[in-house]
C-alpha cells in the first residue's frame, strides 16, 4: 500500500468532503488538544453539544418524535375508543390536515400528556425502544434510528478520540432520545439533554418508581438550552452543532466564550440525497440563524450538499 493509501486509510472524517468546514474543524481540534498551543484546553473542559433533529438524524417530513407520537395515539385510541370523536385526537386518527394545521401549543401539550405519561419511565423508555426497533421512514424506507447522518457521526467519534465529552442538547423529549442516543451516537443517556416533564416518586409493590407526571418541566429550545446546559453540564462548550434558529442561543453561547470556539450550523440543502429546506420550515425555522452564525467566533455554515461526502450510513 502506497503512503498516500495509507494516508487515506486514517484520514479523520472520511465522510466529509476536503474544504474549508472540515479544515475548520481539524484545525479547531488541533489548536485545542495541542499541549503549549496557545488555544489548548485540558480535556475536562473540552464539552461539545450538538442538536439532534435535523442536526443528527433527519428531521422531515416530521420530527421523528412527532411520528412516535402519531402511533402511539392510535395505539391508545385502539384502547379507549372514545377518543376518536374528540379532538385533537379525531384530527390525528383522520389525517385531518386542515384541523392539524389549526393545533397550537395546547393541542400539542395534550397529545404529548395523553401519549408521553401515566405510567413508569422505564415502562415508556420500553415503549420508545420497541418502536424505534421497527420503524420506518416514509421516504427513505429505513428505520427512523438509521436516518441520522455518517458524518456526524464520524465527527462525534472523531472529538471523543481527542478528549470531547459529547452531549446532545434537544428540543426533543429527553426520555425518547435517551432510548437509542447510546446504541446510534455513542452518547449515553446521562449526556442527553431534552425538553422534559415531572415526574414524581410513588411506591408501588413495595419499590420505589419513578411516574410521568402530565405537567411540563422544561422545553429546552432556543435560550433554555444555555440555561440547561450551565443546569445539567455547569461548563460553556468549546463547540456547539445545531441547525436551526432554536439552536442559535446555544451557538452564540459557546461562541462569546474565550479562546478558540467553533459554531457550527448544518443548512439542509440537498433535496436529491435528503431534503432541501430553512427559512420556510415552521417546525424548525432557520432565518436569523442563517445571517448570523457567520459572524460569531468560530462561526460556519455547514452545507450538506457541499460538505457531506455520505449523508446516511
């Protein structure tokens, strides 16, 4: 094998296309994990945070926590037949688009109330898992835990092997993202931070368990994330990953932190291997992020199309 072989054999990110974002973010790594670089920081202080939908896995047509939720109101409807004619159920059940269009936070907290709790969280983490075990994408025709995307993955492996701790940062629910983040990501749970609900200690059988209470705790979008994160991690990330506005307070967060930072935006725009989409996605708008990601320290825009060599496994 030629010496250039070789080189390619062990080159980091192979994944990602060679250009500015990936030297970008070699060069970040270098400067931070070379001892008497002027940037170096001891690896208890290297944390890096990452967004998951639309950031580690594909978040369109849906949110894949949104297509979780779908199924699990028809699988309590299947149980209590009474639902059907109520809504915001009777809207989920008949695809009624012109009514789901209609929902608001409130129909959405009931959805999430009626599916998400009543019961034991290792009962729901068992509920998630099965799920998530048979799955698919409506579009790609993969399980939802293989939509998530080879280069980033490669890129959370390629920051741990130099000192990272790596946490997810997540407007989605913490208890369902914590079901696989481990066996896809490489993330344990304890690294997961998510929006959230109350949960309350009860006695059953003589055991102690702990039960999904129906009253919010926390949605971690937009500023609750930096607030989490101080809450939950209690250090600034030398890098933070997101994709949308929800994850611009984040980004700007670790980037007005001192020495060298890396800000990180993934713009989707590459409809033939994925999807093509930002400032018009009401889910997960990306306009304001878009304008001023670029200007943070440490700051780039990530494009899928240029910069992702493979984008699913």
């Amino acid at each position: 094998m030629s010496s250039n072989s070789v080189a390619a054999a062990i080159a980091p990110l192979p994944s990602w296309n060679e250009g500015a974002t990936r030297d970008a973010i070699l060069d970040f790594v270098q400067r931070v994990t070379t001892e008497g670089s002027p940037d170096y920081v001891p690896p208890s202080e290297r944390i890096a945070t990452f967004d998951n939908d639309g950031t580690l896995w594909c978040e369109q047509p849906n949110f894949v926590q949104g297509f979780f939720l779908l199924d699990r109101v028809k699988t309590i409807a299947a149980a209590q037949p009474e639902l059907a004619a109520q809504q915001p159920f009777k809207a989920v059940l008949e695809n009624d688009k012109t009514t789901l269009a209609t929902f608001g936070k409130q129909e959405l907290v009931t959805l999430v109330f009626a599916t998400h709790t009543g019961m034991a969280i290792e009962e729901f983490r068992a509920i998630a898992q099965s799920w998530f075990d048979s799955a698919m994408h409506p579009r790609f025709q993969r399980l939802f835990r293989e939509c998530v995307y080879q280069s980033q993955r490669e890129l959370l492996e390629y920051l741990r092997s130099n000192g990272f701790k790596t946490f997810i940062v997540t407007g989605g629910g913490n208890g369902v993202v914590r079901t696989v983040a481990e066996s896809i990501y490489g993330i344990p749970p304890e690294q997961v931070i998510g929006s959230s609900g109350k949960t309350k200690l009860e006695w059953q059988d003589g055991k102690p368990v702990l039960v999904k209470q129906p009253e919010l705790n926390s949605f971690d979008d937009r500023a609750e994330k930096v607030v989490n994160i101080e809450l939950h991690i209690g250090r600034r990330p030398l890098l933070a990953f997101g994709n949308s506005d929800g994850d611009l307070a984040m980004l700007q967060y670790t980037a007005a932190g001192t020495g060298a930072r890396l800000a990180l935006l993934l713009h989707h725009d590459d409809a033939e291997r994925e999807y093509a989409y930002d400032r018009d996605f009401h889910l997960s708008p990306l306009r304001e992020a878009l304008e001023e990601v670029p200007k943070l320290n440490g700051g780039h825009i990530v494009s899928m199309k240029r910069d992702f060599k493979q984008v699913f496994p």
